[in-house]
C-alpha cells in the first residue's frame, strides 16, 4: 500500500473506534448525571457490547493489516505520521487481552459503581467488597497480560502514564511526603491566621452555578462546545473537542466544592477543546497521559485561580452573584480563604500541602491490592492506620474513608499517582510560564487569560496525544519528573499566606 | 444447528445490535436535550457510524448465517419462536439497503436535524430547502429498494405500519375528512359556549414540570425506570424498558403544552415499560407499530386525561401546585377548557376534532413528494393552500406553517398517518376497555389507574411487536381499521362539550 494511502485507512479505521469509543462516553456520562437508578444492569449490558465492538474493531482484520503495513514500512526505515505509530502501540496493547475479558471487565465496572454508590451511601465497606474483589482479579489479569519489567502495578500505571514505573516514583512520592511533613510543622504553630468561613456562609446553588460558569468561561472554556451538569461526583468527559462535558456538585454552606470543581473540570476542558482539529476523531485527540491533563486542572484550579491576584478579578463577579456576601472582605481575604490549610479526610476537599498525602496513601494501598499483598477486607483498616500515620487523623466511617473516591468502582487502579504527577508537572510549567510571560501576575489581576491560554494550547494542548508526557516535559522546561519546583512553589506560597 | 441452539444465537445476536441501537437512542437523545450546539456534525458522525455498525451486524455473515437456519427449519414446517421471525424479516429489510446509503441517510437526518432548527427559528423555508431535497431522495432511493406493490410511498409507510397502504388509508381518510367537517359546522353555532382561558392564565415553570411529573406517576410511569426533561418538541424515547425518557415543554401562560405533552408521551411511555421482561434487547421491545404506539399516547391524553372524570380526580392536585390558579373552578370547567375545539396553526396544540385534517395534509404532501409530484420550493405555498381549505386559516410564516414539525428533518415520511392511526385505534379499543371494566368512569374520577393500565399490560403492552397490529386489533375488537367509533366518540363527546 503507498504510504499516503495507508495514512488515510488508518485514520478511517481509527474514525470508526473513536466515535464508537465517544459513543460509550456518552453512555457513562449519562449514567453519572440522568439515567434513572433502574436502568443500571441494562446500562451495564450496553456499555459492555460497545466494549466488545471497540476491542473487536482495535484487535480484528482490518486493524492487524494495517498494523502489519505500518510495521513493514518502519522496517523500511521509511517515515510515518505520528496518529500511525499510536495506531501500531494500541493496536499491539489491544491485542493483549482477549475480547471474554474486556467485556467481563466492561460489565464489571458497570456493576460495581452501582454497589459502589450503595455502598458509600450506606457507608458500609462490604456491600462494595465483592465488586471490588472482582475488579482486582480482572485487572490483575489484564496486567500479567499486558506484562511488566518489574513491579505488576507497572503495568497499570502506564496505562494512565506511559512509560512511568513505581520504582521510578516512589523516590519521588518520598522526598515530597518528608517535605510536607516539614511544612505542615512549621505552618502548625501559625494556624489560627486562616480561616476559611469566607468560603462557608450561604451560597444558594443556582448562584454558585452561574457564577463558576462564568468564571470557567473568562478562563476560556468555550460553552459553544461544552457544558456543566450536576453528578455525584466532579469529572471532565468529552465526546470529541467540539463536546466537552463538566460536571461538579453544590454544597450550599460552601462556594469551594462547586466553584473549584468548575474551574478544576474546566482545566481539563480546555485541554480537551485545545487539541488540533486535525486530531479529531483519531487516537491523538486525547491527553498525553493523566499526569500531564492534570497539571491542566490543577494549573487553573491551584495556581491560577487560588493564587491573590485571580481574586482581585473575580471579587466583583462573585459580589455580583453574591449581593450580601462579601461586604467589607478583601481580595487577600478570599485568598487565605481558600488556601487554609488542614489535614482533612476527604480527598478532593483536601488543600494543597495535605493533598499529596492522599494520593500517597491509595498509592500504596492500590499497589498492595495488584500485588495481592492485603485481603480486600482489610482495606478499610489500613486505611484508618495510613491517615492516622500521614495526616493524624481517622474517618469514621467508610465514606469518609476507602468509599470515598469513584476510581476503584471503574477499575482505575493505577490512576491515583496522575493527581500527583499533576502538581509536580504544574509546578514545573508553572516555572517555565512564569519565565515566558513575565507579565502573567498583572494579565491574572486583570482577568486576561488569553495569554496563558495561548501559551498552553501552542505548547501542550494542540498536540494531545501524539508527544509523549517525558518528551513534552523536556521539551518544555529541560528537566523529568521531579518534585523540586512543586515543593518550591509549596513553601512560598504557604509562607505567604501564613506570615 | 439445533432449535434451541439457533433460537440462543439468534437472541444473542439480537442482543448486541440492540444495544448498538440503545447507544444511538442515548445520542439522539442528548442531541435533543443538553447537547451544545457546536458539537452538531461530530455528533452526525458518530450517529452514522452506530448506524453503519448496526447496518453490518444486521446484514453480515453472522446474521445471514442465522436468517438461512431459520429458513430451514420453517421450510422443515418446524416452528419457531415469534422473536425469530421478527429477525428473518428485520434480515431480510436490511440486507435491502447498501451500507452506504444507511450511512449518507444517517449523516444528512443528523445535518438536516440542525438545518431544520435553524430553517424554524428564522422561519426560512430555504434554509432547509437543500436538505430536505436531499432527504427525499435518499428516502426515495430506500423505497425503490425496499419494493411494493402499487405506491413508491406504501414501502416507507410500512416501517411505521406494518402491512398498510395508502389505497386502503385514503378512504378512511376520506370518511374522517367528511365527519370532521360536519362535526365542525354543528360546534361552530355554539363556539362561545367553551373558553380555554383556564389554561391560559399563568403558570410557573417549576411547578408545571412538577404537576406534570406528579401525574404522570399517578397514571402509572415508573420514575425508577424513566425521566423527563425539557427539550423543544416532546417526544418519548427508550434505551430498554428499563429507562424510558420523556420530554416536554413549557409555555408559562398555558398549561396545556407541558401537562399534555408530559400525559400523551407518559402514555408511550407505559407502553415500553410494559414490554414482557422476556424481550428486553430483542427486536420484540418495540411497539407492534406507530399506529399502535400513539394508540396508546392518545387513550391516556384524550380519552382518559381530557374527560370529566379524571378533572375530577386531578383539580385538587393542579390546585396544590398552583394555589390562587383555581379558585371557585369546577372539574366542569376544566373539562371544557381543555376540550376547546378551534382550527389552529400548529399540529401538537390541536383539538381532537381538528387534529386529523393537519395529519390529512401531510399525509398529502408527503405522498406527493415521494413520488415526486412535487417540488420542495412549492411546499410552503401547497401548505398554505390546503390549510386553507382544510381549515380556513393560513399560516403567516414557514415556522408555523411547514417548518413546525421535526419529522420530514429525520426523514420520517410515512410517520405522520400513525398519529390519525393512533386516533381511530384508541376509540376501537376503548370500546373495548368499558365492555371490559364498566367501572372504569368510576376508577378515573378516583384516580385509579391500575385496572386500566392491568388491561393493556395483559392485552397489548407484554406482546411488543411480536404481535402485529391487526393480529392485535382483530383479536380485541373483532375489526380492522375503520373511522367509525372514532368518529362516534367524537361525535358524542363534543355534543357533551358544546351541550
């Protein structure tokens, strides 16, 4: 096949995949936000065909000749488009794991986050036990399958970031439990100067929607081709770069969890609305890996939006939604607000020093489980042992605690450490934007975020998936994965908002 | 292969197309209700894909393989089951169409969906012109390709209407047409005795959704197993009888649009939720046909929903939501106000008198524009002429004239004769359902619904189409189509009115 003609098959086959696979997104972003509570073992059924179509069209005929010709023409150390060696890595991944397995996995996934939602409602760790059993078996399969060098959590790692190991990481997640340990000591004796009761008075929910809308929009996010529903729980999907669903929750005695949830969705959304339009539809109109659309979130959600300069901006819009809110408060009040820090049990309202702890915990927990290193049974106590450990405190009950968080119910061991990477991938960007746009402090006061925006979609979001997160990191700021520039931002930022 | 084998493999082939098309069903959807508008043509893509993939499963090896078997064996003049002969003729229509034209049908329906919108929110017929044009052909193409007897039309009535032809609709037609215009000369003396301004006073959004919701439960929609949202045209659709949506609307000076909207698509409704479990992702849970379908939308809108009786029932719930709405206002009342019979623009607010003459003339038009007696510019201009006629009134624009309706923008030529269909089943079968519970006056001005809901469940909902519709209409009412209880229900009913 000439090669121009093998670039046009696979980008057609790819099409196909793409909008079956956008298809399924669909189906669960349904299921998290409308569909009827009886529907789930039918939801289940469907998600699971589609499973099966996709891994059939990714593993059958059409993809292993096309495979096979993009292979042949490398060896003819001839050149191909980068969409055709992504084809070729998925392909060969794809055909790893036998089709029974995927769809038993879809079904799976299906099941347990429905006795995972009962589950956390009842609070009650053994009405999600066997689901998560399941998915521990399933996954540990797929990952002997996939195969590892070293470690079997490897191979689930790199699903979410390519080519990381946890041997690579562990160092890494070290050096930044010591100095979080370090800086909480030395905030502790300063605690009393923050408070965040700001944040906590009465925010009736349909102004805390419109005002977390049109700050995502001032951001750029672009409701021509997204939107923001309710759920459970705060996530970015989208259907293609022209489709790209936010969903967060209300809690009307705080702006934080909607507000943050909006702007932190948002980050992935503009990610997610920035790739080229020449990727659509084929597998490069993803992000390079979890870590790297992370650092998009958190970018926006922690440095942009938490920093003094945003409120300065955003003060007059949420007094406008909020007439008698914040009468007499200062930028610099909504700042402290919502940076104060304290060692909390929920992950996703944890703040930015204690965060990280988190993830550390259920990195370690996760990486127990594929190991078959704890009885599932036993998760919740080592939990309770890990938080007493790392943040001094202990949930009550397993909601607060192992419940708390959607990612095992969908199978997504291996997910986790992206939260981490997100910050450490920030702070490293951050360093760089910084040092190209030396006005970006003035731009945020003054509510201009077109430049940042700019500088994100020319140098990460345009190329999605096509460069990998190591090369886009090197490219970008001359150095790999490492905690300094995060631990640095950490301890400045911190020391200001407590002097 | 063994029956039983070959009745396993042919469900289980059922089972994966259905949930493709389940997946279609949830875009359509989402298109209809919260899609943003610049995701439009990624969404038209995706839609023809699913399209293409059923069309394949529908016509590949696997189900030749399975529609041979079942070949054999009834030549064997062995039986099987009435889901196995809906898969041999569902086979044999499909294999009809080439996959192209399947999907170029599915991609411009997709396109002309928008085009439609915006042709009737600029109320500009030309703007639609181009994709209407186009969708006549390709259904043109389709009939030719699906064949008939006598009429190009009858092949693209027979996906809605099973068996029927124009030849034998046009006199039913003919002999409604004469009776409603009769009807109409003996209301007209008497006009002012009937005012709908009851309904015209205002209503507040919230509490008409939540009136309308509240209702529709009584009647028996199940809220585990369905939902309702807002969208610009209601309609009723299902993913399996398991999660049904419906949609409405809301006009706050008049309650009709949302109240009846919500009634008539909860009578579809009930319909797929009453499918035998049996057939649940199987060609069986459908309805027997559109005819059938609206026969039941219609019994709970008008004949149940629009009598005496059930104001009875329902005032002090309408009372409850809207509490200076009502006052010193009988069931009487109500009763008239929604039974106000006057020639109107717009098909969806029509009277029950008045309805069949806007379904005659699509009827006509439609009938014209497949066999290609007529020009797409024109038909704005035979619109206003046969309103006209019909009706004595004129459309000033295309919006209220041909632009109204969402159907021809899904190429649903032939669709429109089943909402007169749906008209004259219902009458036949409430003939039917007094004979069978003579109490049921009663059990309406008590709000109780079950035993009628317990008739159609047992008689005609459990069956989904593995009964045809005159296989369904013999059996209950020993006749076959005909205007004549309609015609006697109306008669009786607007001399109640108007008395």
């Amino acid at each position: 096949m000439e090669i121009n003609q093998l670039e046009i098959q696979v980008r057609k086959h790819m099409n196909m995949i793409c909008d079956v696979s956008a298809a399924t997104s669909v189906l669960s972003w349904d299921q998290e936000t409308y569909m009827p509570s009886g529907a789930a073992y039918a939801r289940a059924e469907q998600t699971s065909t589609l499973a099966a179509l996709i891994h059939q069209m990714m593993t059958g005929d059409t993809a292993k000749k096309l495979s096979d010709e993009i292979q042949d023409t490398l060896q003819q150390n001839k050149e191909v488009s980068a969409l055709a060696k992504l084809f070729l890595d998925d392909y060969s991944k794809a055909c790893k794991l036998p089709e029974e397995l995927v769809r038993k996995t879809s079904k799976a996934t299906s099941l347990a986050h429905e006795s995972w939602k009962n589950a956390r409602q009842a609070s009650d760790f053994s009405l999600f036990h066997n689901s998560l059993q399941e998915l521990v078996e399933l996954k540990s399969e797929a990952a002997e399958l996939y195969g590892y060098a070293q470690d079997r959590y490897d191979a689930l790692l790199n699903l979410y970031e390519p080519g990381l190991t946890a041997t690579e990481l562990t160092p890494v997640f070290q050096t930044l439990k010591t100095a979080t340990i370090e800086l909480l000591q030395s905030i502790e004796p300063h605690k009393e100067k923050v408070s965040d009761e700001l944040m906590l008075r009465r925010y009736p929910q349909e102004a805390q929607l419109a005002f977390s809308a049109q700050l995502a929009e001032k951001i750029g996010f672009n409701f021509e081709n997204g939107r923001i529903d309710l759920a459970a729980h705060p996530f970015c999907t989208s259907f293609s770069q022209y489709d790209v669903r936010l969903t967060t929750r209300v809690n009307e005695h705080d702006l934080g969890p909607c507000f943050y949830g909006v702007i932190h969705e948002a980050g992935h959304g503009l990610y997610e609305q920035g790739f080229s339009s020449d990727l659509a539809r084929t597998f490069g109109a993803e992000g390079a890996s979890m870590g790297i659309h992370e650092s998009q979130s958190l970018l926006w959600e922690n440095v942009i939006t938490r920093s003094e300069e945003f409120w300065h901006f955003a003060l007059p819009y949420l007094k406008s939604h909020f007439p008698d809110k914040a009468d007499g408060v200062t930028p610099r009040d909504f700042y402290k607000a919502v940076n104060k820090v304290q060692p909390s049990l929920i992950r996703v309202d944890a703040d930015e020093v204690t965060y990280n702890m988190h993830i550390i915990l259920r990195f370690e927990i996760e990486q127990m489980m594929i190991n078959g290193n704890v009885k599932i049974a036993d998760i919740p106590e080592l939990w309770r042992e890990k938080m007493q450990t790392y943040l001094g405190i202990v949930p009550e009950n397993d909601a607060k605690g192992a419940l708390q968080d959607i990612h095992w119910s969908f199978g997504g061991f291996g997910y986790f450490p992206s939260y981490t990477l997100g910050k450490l991938y920030a702070a490293m960007l951050w360093k760089r934007i910084r040092h190209d746009i030396p006005s970006i402090h003035n731009h945020i006061a003054n509510g201009e975020f077109s430049h940042l925006l700019q500088w994100l979609r020319t140098h990460i979001h345009q190329y999605g998936r096509t460069k990998k997160p190591s090369e886009l990191m090197i490219a970008l700021t001359g150095e790999s994965l490492n905690s300094t520039d995060f631990i640095d931002y950490i301890q400045h930022k911190f020391a200001d908002v407590y002097r």
